[in-house]
C-alpha cells in the first residue's frame, strides 16, 4: 500500500484524469472530493462490495 501525507486542500493524481482532493477534516473524519471521468465508477469500500455480492462476483481482500 502507498501512504500519503496531505494537508486540506491538496491533491493526489491518479492517471491522466482522475485527482482525489483532500477536503476537510473534523473530529477524526476525512472529507475527499474525487473528480473522475464519468466511464469510471467510483464507490465507498462498503458500497462496491455489496454491489459485486449482488452480481456473485468474489470481493477483494482490502
């Protein structure tokens, strides 16, 4: 895994199109913005692993 460090404000780059933007942070919650293309879904951890239980399809381990 690659950690990173940020402060509010600042970006991450991933690709040619996609930058995570660390947005806030309050009480031990982090707020990120993501601006991707719209061809590339983006989800929660939860999220993504509920919708790939819903097509029978194995989670990955992270």
């Amino acid at each position: 895994m690659l950690v990173f460090v940020r402060e509010v404000g600042e970006s991450l780059v991933i690709g040619d199109d996609i930058i995570i933007k660390l947005v806030d942070i309050k009480r031990g919650v982090v707020r990120l913005g993501v601006s991707a293309p719209r061809r590339v879904e983006v989800h929660r951890c939860e999220v993504y692993k509920r919708i790939q239980a819903l097509k029978g399809k194995p989670r990955p381990s992270r």
